[in-house]
C-alpha cells in the first residue's frame, strides 16, 4: 500500500529545557488537504519545519512520502512555503520564480503562475516593495512551481485580504483535484472548515483533537441565544427533556444542547416569558468548528 | 483566467542547470547592488587613477602605476570574495533566503559552487576593467601569467573562507559592520598602495603574515619584478583558505 503523504509518530522536539511538540502523533493522507490547527506555540511551525527537513527530530519518528525527511530526494518532490520570508528583498518577484522554476524538471509557467495569483503586474518589482499579502502570494507560487507531489504551507493565507485569501483557497482545491496532498496550518477556522479533508488540532505540543471538519463540530445542534448575564438555568433544565444541558460561555451568550426539536424551542421562549428574559439572536446552528477549538485549547490568551 | 495544469510531475533540474541558474542569479544581485559595486569597481579604480597620477605615496623612486597596478587588483580580490559575499550572505542568512533555497533541489554544494562561480565571474570583469585603466595609464606588467592565477585563485579561497565564516556565524548587522570595517584597516596596512616597509619593525610580521599583504606582494612581486611563483605568498593564502573553509564547514549556520 502507497504511504500517507505524512506519517508522524510520537514525536518530540525540544529547544533548550522547553518541550516544543511532545509525543505528536498524526498522518495527512495523500492526495488530501490536512489542516493543522492550533494556538500561538502549538508546535505548528515545528512540526512542519522537521517534515520539511530543516530542523531534526529529537524523539520519534516522522515519514514523508514513506522517506526520511533529510533525504535530499524530496527536496524535488514536496513544495515548501515558509511563514515569511525566503525571498532575497531585492530581486523582482517574477524573476525569483523563474529562478525557482529553472531548479525543476517539469515547471509550471512562471508567467501563468503569476497571472493565476494576481501577481503578474508586480511581475517587475522587488519583492521588498511588495504588500504583505503579496509576498504571501509569491511565496505560494515558490511552493508550486515545481509541480510537487506534497506541499507544505506554513499560514499561507496569514496577512491576506479576502480576494486573495480565496485565490489562495482555490488554488488549494485546484492541488487537491489534481492529486496533490496539501499539508497546511493556519489560524483561520473557517478556512480549515472549508478546506480541508482532515483536520488536526494541537496544543502544547500534542494532538487534542482530529477527524473530518463535520466529526469535529458533530451533528449535533444547538440553540443559541443572547441575554443578560447570570440567568439561574436550573429552572430551565428542569423544563427541557432529559439529556439536555444548558450553559452560559461566555458570559450572555446562552447554548443549549440536546435534542433540539420543536418542543425545545417552545419550553425555552415559554420560559423566557415567565422569568421576564428578553433575547437576542436566538438561533439553532450546528457547532461550529471554533466553539470545538475553543473547548480544546481554552480562551485564555498566550 | 490560465489554466495550470498542476498534476504532480516532480523532478531536479539537472545539477549543471541549477548551477548555472543560480549563478546567474548571483551575477545579477551583485552588479544590481550599488553599494557592491562601489566596493568592488568604483574604489579599486579610483584608488589606482588617484594614487598613481599623483605624488601621494612614494614609491621608492619605481614606476607608480606599477606599484599600484598589483595592490588594486588584490584590493579587488578582496572586496569581491571577501567583503560583498561576507555581507551578501549574511543578509541572504538572515532573510531566510538560504533556509529557502535548502527546501529546493539546488543541494548546498551546489549552491556554493554556484556562490564560487558568481565571484571569479565578477573578478574576471574587474581585473577587465582595472588592467584595461593601468594599461591606458603606462603599466608595463611582466612575469608569469600563472603564478598570477595561482595567487588569485589561491586569495579568491582564503577570502571566501574569511567572508562566509563570518558571514556563517554573526549576525548579518555585524556582518555588515565588520567586513566594512576589515576592508578599511587591510587597505591602509595590506600593501596595497602604502608599502608595508613604511610600518614600524615590530609589526611587520605580523602584516605579512595577512592573506591581502600575502596578495598584494605576491602579485607585486610577480607583476612588476617578473618573479617566479612566490612560495612564500602562496603558502600564506594557501594556510588561510585551508583554515577559513574547515572553520566555516565546522560552524556555518544556514539560518
């Protein structure tokens, strides 16, 4: 049987006397957009940076494309966009990437690369001159130009205006239908949501969470409303059929979960009415992809 | 909107072709660079215009130009090999354009005869040029066409060592700050257009023992005397470049 894109098992890679990724264990399937989701110092960047062979594991062990990630062989085979940089700031932008196509065998066309990205009137200008989310884009063309069977893309839609963002996104469906694995991470949950096949969530260096984006957020659905804050909720779950809960998170934002049937919603308006409780945004929606990220990882900023 | 087609077809280039490109690329970043060119072109040719039409140094009574003519080359040497790639690299370190480069399939043996390359081409144009200048201002060269390569090519490796240890291991402000720094003092104390005899007894040891002293008076003693291969020069650089390349394969830091 072919080997997933990547194999990762129980992996652990320190710097100094901290634990950056401590026991990692995951695999992106070929052919498959996986997301790697996580917090600021998840170990994101880590993970990705020992598959693309530029810092070495200190425990476990991880495959790519069924090889060591040093093995100079994948160096044609994967496609490799880092977080920033990687451009010499001067050189023009069309003339970094003919360069980055003349290093493969069978390139894709610098020039329709550069179209296809919106980039082709700042074809002629220096890289450093170029907006954030322009070198963004430059810097996704490099990861692609070299028709890769796998790439990896460190926060590729970070800094990005919402045009770009869904060029970015249709460029990454458009790998996906022609058989590339893509193995991303990212900040954005809707952006995980929608593109991917798999996702992985990671905290503190470990795996918290993984599956298909619909696994994670569950069938289930939920009824939200907005009040005022510190509604006694007892009352109400005495009301509502059992297996229901009911929670306020954060503070005036109301969610109950259970079964969410007509019934449900006519016991929460009745006892709203009674206690006096005006609502705001009372809605029934599946749990969305941050409400699960949230629940993993925590609220507290790091 | 163009079409792509994006079906994996991964594959190197062959190595001759990765080479040759970034070569190019090299060539190009350097000749684009105004504050390169100032130190490898514009200096050196203003140094041998200015101090060999004027009585500014004295030359113990020799031909000016060629005194001046040996020293602006090994000043040319130097700036190329040693201060535009120490500065070159250091900053190419720092904007993780070698990290990037890592994840091509250019291997980093590649890039490094590819870094070689980009400087013996740029030092072929400035010998050009700067022999072009002495010729027109009356500089009779004599000796060995050989001996003449054999220190350059000796010099290009002693200060290539220098520069990307350097450029390897500090940061790329200090970088800047030292090649600078090192370009002015072995100017005025390499013999290259102040003679080292001018300097006090005590610290011409010391000076001689320098790879630019070790250039500058090889070439001088080559150039202008019609000397044989100067041994002693040669085994100075040829120290030089082998102690500079193990240091810096020992400790060079790609990012």
């Amino acid at each position: 049987m072919e080997s997933p894109a990547v194999e990762i098992v129980d992996l652990v890679k320190r710097y100094g006397g901290t634990t950056a990724i401590d026991g990692l264990t995951f695999n992106a399937a070929r052919g498959a957009v996986t997301a790697v989701l996580g917090p600021n110092g998840a170990g994101k960047t880590s993970t990705l940076e020992i598959c693309e062979g530029f810092r070495r594991a200190d425990g476990g062990e991880v495959k790519v494309l069924g090889l060591d990630p040093s093995r100079p062989e994948l160096r044609a085979r994967v496609g490799v966009m880092l977080q920033a940089g990687g451009v010499p700031p001067a050189t023009r932008c069309g003339q970094w990437l003919r360069l980055m196509a003349r290093f493969h065998a069978h390139p894709l066309d610098p020039a329709a690369l550069l179209d296809r990205l919106g980039l082709t009137e700042h074809a002629r200008t220096p890289y450093r001159r170029l907006s954030g989310g322009q070198q963004q884009r430059v810097s996704l063309a490099g990861a692609v130009i070299g028709r890769p069977e796998l790439v990896f893309l460190d926060e590729p839609t970070a800094g990005l205006d919402p045009q770009a963002r869904h060029a970015c996104w249709e460029l990454v469906r458009d790998l996906r239908a022609s058989g590339v694995s893509v193995v991303l991470t990212t900040h954005h949950m809707d952006e995980a949501e929608k593109l991917s096949d798999q996702i992985v969530i990671i905290d503190r260096g470990r795996v918290v969470a993984e599956g298909t984006p619909s696994s994670l957020t569950g069938a289930e659905r939920q009824l939200r409303f907005r009040a005022r804050p510190g509604l006694c909720l007892d009352e109400l779950l005495a009301a509502l059929p059992a297996g229901s809960s009911a929670k306020e998170s954060p503070a005036g934002h109301y969610i109950i979960e259970g079964q969410v049937a007509p019934g449900l919603l006519a016991t929460v308006t009745t006892w709203c009415a009674a206690e006096g409780v005006s609502t705001d945004d009372l809605s029934i929606e599946r749990r969305t992809l941050e409400d699960v990220f949230l629940e993993l990882t925590g609220r507290e900023l790091r | 909107m163009t079409t792509l087609d994006l079906t994996p077809a991964p594959g190197a280039a062959p190595l001759h072709r990765m080479v040759a490109a970034q070569t190019g690329a090299e060539i190009q970043a350097m000749l684009r660079n105004g504050e390169q060119l100032l130190l490898t072109m514009i200096i050196p040719v203003l140094l041998l215009v200015g101090l060999s039409v004027t009585p500014i140094i004295d030359v113990d009574g020799g031909s000016r130009i060629d005194f001046m003519a040996p020293g602006v080359l090994a000043l040319a040497v130097m700036s190329t090999a040693f201060t535009g790639q120490a500065i070159a690299t250091g900053f190419e370190r720092r904007y993780g354009v070698l990290k990037r480069l890592g994840a091509t399939p250019l291997s980093r043996t590649g890039l490094m005869l590819a870094k070689t390359l980009a400087v013996i081409a740029v030092e072929v144009i400035q010998v050009t040029v700067i022999c072009g200048v002495a010729l027109a201002l009356g500089w009779h060269p004599a000796g060995s066409p050989l001996a003449v390569l054999l220190l350059v090519v000796l010099g290009t490796a002693a200060f290539s060592g220098l520069g990307l240890l350097m450029a390897g291991t500090l940061r790329a402000e200090a970088t800047l700050a030292a090649a600078n720094l090192v370009y002015l003092v072995l100017l005025a104390c390499g013999g290259i257009a102040f003679p080292l005899t001018r300097f006090p007894e005590s610290v011409r040891p010391v000076l001689e023992s320098l790879p630019i002293s070790a250039l500058s008076g090889g070439l001088r003693a080559v150039l202008s005397e019609g000397a044989g291969p100067p041994l002693a020069a040669l085994a100075v650089l040829a120290a030089w470049a082998a102690v500079s390349l193990f240091l810096t394969s020992r400790t060079f830091r790609w990012e």
